[in-house]
C-alpha cells in the first residue's frame, strides 16, 4: 500500500515548520537587554503642576536652593538664650520674652538671659540656649540646674540646606519629603515629566474578560491584561486597558493600528508562539511591517517574547502564560517605562543567601519564584509552598516573593550560596 499524506496536514506541517525556523534564533538574555538598552526614546515630554498633584511624577529639573535655611541662627527648643560664660553663674537675669514669629529688640549680655521658643531666632549677643528644664525660676531669674555644651539647641545657618546646593535631583520621584522641601522654598509649581501611555491586551479565543459567561469547558477567565494594567500603573504608567481580543488576525490588526496610535508602548498576551492560532506575531511582522528586535531569548519563562518597533513607538508581545507573561513584563516592559519616565529607577536586584541545593536545569536564564525574608542584616530565601508545573502558576508570587535569577552559564547553587533575587514586592 503506497504512502499517502493528507494534503491540509502537509501543508500545517510546513507552515509550522516555515515558523520555527523564522523563530528559532534565539538570543540570550543579556544580548536582549543590550537591544533593549539601545532603542533610542523620544526626550520625555514635560508639564507644570501644583505641587500636590505632582506626586509619583519625575522631577524634570533640578532643584536648587535659593536661600540658607535655616538663614539666622534659630532655636531648635523652648529654653532660655544666654551667653555661654555665663553658664556656671548663680543666676540671670529674664530680661524678655522671645517667641517664633517676632524679632525681639532686647539683647543679651553678661547675666542676662531671654526666654527663647522653638523656632524662633536667636536673641542677638546670645549663642547657647538652656531647655526649660535644666532650670529653675526664681522670681524674674533663672538658676542653671544643668549645664549644656556651647551652641547647644542653636540651629546654625545652613544647618537644612545652604543656598545654591541642589536639592532634589532631576529624575527623582517626588514623594512627601520632596513635596516638603518643595514647599519651604515657596515652590508652589513644579516642572515634571509626563508619564508614559502603554496599551494592554490579552489575545486568545478562550480567555474570558471578567463577567463574561462561559460556554464550554475549554474556556477560561484572562488575568493577564488586568495584572498587567496593575503593574504598570505600579511603576507610574498610563494604561489604556483594551481588554481581550479574539484569535482574528483583522481584529488584532485593527487593535494594533488603534493602540499605537495613542500609546508610547503596546503589550500583548499571547499569540507567539508556534501555533495555528498564534496570530500576533503575523500581524506584527506580516500587516504592521514593524521592525522586529528579536523574537525569542533563551529565558525560562518567556521564550517567545517579541519585541518590535512600529513608528517610534514600542511592541511587546508577551507569551499566554500568566507566570511567563509577568515575569516578562517585569524584565523588559519595567524598563522601558522607568526610562520613558526619566526616572532613576532600576529593577529591585539584591543579594541573597539559599537555604537549600538548586541544580540548574537548563541552558537558559531561568527565573524562579521563591520566598524571600530580611534576617539579621540579610535575604534569605526557600521554596516552601511553591508549586511547580507550567508557567501558568501565578500564585507563586504572592505573599513575599522573589524570583532567583540563574543566568545562563551558571551552576548549580548549593546552600548557603549568595544568589541574586529580584524583589517582587518593591514593585507593588
């Protein structure tokens, strides 16, 4: 009987293979980083807000001091101003009052002293303030019970920050102590960066949005865009949350020529990898005609990603797989989005000690969920309760996870070794 092979399953077979091919150079992690690292960014747009409202944006000027604070000599108490040859006398004399607000006229001189607030300045002839209760009053005058050092409780000018010295540095994000700083310098408008816009999307004809009704087992409810929208508006982006999308090539088409036309950065789920139905990556490479930095990093989850380029705006399109998607999002999505903020952030990379043997299993970068705990002075990290399986698992980054970083020419890890971790937890 002469061998036959149907006609459909010959032609899938080669486009699957055609597909490979065109997706098989895979890169390493590091070298996706270095193209990463080289896309050139459009210079961040800038805008002027209240102070208030600029919170979590990025400074886009520096900050420099326009006066000494404090600019006088300053009690930094409620005490008693006097001259510090006088601080082994019997009694001074109270000659006045001095509260914070108000230039006193008298002046001290030897064995006299001016009750002084906090916050007010320094009676002139003064330069030792003696707190309320190192003395004690007798009629109009004090007895020293306790005596202080020279200049004691006396903010020296400058002391806060001296005029022309810089502040706050350009790319710091502004939080409660900026807003403060800000404030005593009577800056009441701030200049700042203006916070990328990134467009999410799951793709798949078996993911389900939230309240949507399921018709066959088969079907399951996407998590991926709205984790996605989480940890992007986390690192102080604008998304624009497009929800989930069909496996239809016009429909992902119609949804990439509307999401790059509103936003810096577009990511995506699914629709890499080499199935019949991985459609984003045809309408990436075949109906956009973007310019494709790479398509496939040997990293472990995440294999698939792609990373291209459409009219100086940003494709990345990340696996299906909750975990892989994530992590994903994390390594090269992060990023950008520190970047096109003009912030000083980086990725959370610490340290840490393993309390347990870890082979390494592949030739690839590997990330890894664990726990991770600060115990006298260091990170320790285990593996108790994690779940292995697909990369589907996003469980395992919850409670206090970290990922173990094994790049690829790395060993196996023995316990006690020093191993590096990205925090999960100082991205939320």
């Amino acid at each position: 009987m002469p061998f036959c092979l149907n006609k459909s399953l010959f032609i899938n077979t080669i486009e699957q293979l055609n597909k490979v091919q065109n997706m098989r150079n895979f890169i390493s992690y590091e070298k996706s980083l270095e193209i990463l690292n080289n896309i050139k960014l459009n210079k961040g747009v800038t805008q002027k807000l209240f102070i208030i409202d600029a919170i979590g944006k990025v400074l886009a000027k520096d900050i420099i001091a326009n006066h000494n604070s404090p600019e006088f000599p300053t009690s930094g108490m409620d005490g008693y101003a006097i001259k510090y040859e006088d601080i082994n006398s019997d009694f001074l004399e109270i000659i006045d009052k001095n509260p914070a607000g108000f230039v006193v006229s008298s002046e001290v001189s030897k064995g006299k002293c001016i009750k002084t607030f906090t916050g007010s300045l320094m009676p002139k002839g003064s330069d030792t303030l003696v707190p309320i209760e190192n003395v004690q009053v007798i009629d109009n005058k004090i007895k020293i019970t306790q005596e202080v050092p020279f200049s004691f409780a006396v903010r020296n000018v400058g002391e806060n920050y001296k005029k022309d010295e810089v502040l706050i540095k350009e790319g710091t994000i502004i939080g409660f102590a900026e807003i403060g700083v800000l404030s005593s310098l009577n800056i009441s408008l701030v200049e700042v960066f203006v916070n990328p816009t990134i467009a999410v999307a799951s793709t798949g004809s078996e993911i389900l949005d939230l309240g949507e009704t399921q018709t066959n087992d088969s079907q399951i409810r996407s998590s991926n865009h709205l984790t996605l929208e989480a940890l992007f508006k986390s690192a102080g982006a604008n998304v624009l949350q497009m929800g989930t999308i069909k496996d239809d090539i016009q429909t992902i088409t119609n949804f990439f020529e509307n999401a790059l036309q509103k936003a810096d950065i577009v990511v995506t789920t699914g629709g890499v990898s080499v199935g019949d139905y991985d459609f984003v990556q045809d309408v990436v490479k075949d109906r956009l005609k973007a310019e494709v930095l790479f398509h496939g990093v040997s990293i472990k989850p995440g294999m698939h990603i792609l990373v291209a380029l459409k009219d100086g705006k940003i494709i990345v399109a990340l696996p299906g797989f909750a975990y892989s998607s994530t992590v994903c999002a994390i390594l090269y999505v992060l990023p950008l989005i520190y970047r096109l903020k003009n912030s000083n952030e980086k990725l959370p990379i610490v340290k840490a000690k393993i309390n347990c043997d870890f082979p390494k299993k592949m030739k690839k970068t590997i990330f890894t969920a664990c726990n991770v705990s600060y115990e006298n002075g260091e990170y320790i990290i285990n593996f108790e309760g994690k779940k292995s399986g697909t990369s589907a698992i996003l469980t395992n980054m919850l409670e206090n996870p970290a990922l173990l970083i094994q790049n690829e020419d790395s060993y196996d890890i023995k316990n006690g070794d020093l191993v590096d971790i990205l925090l999960l937890n100082n991205l939320k």
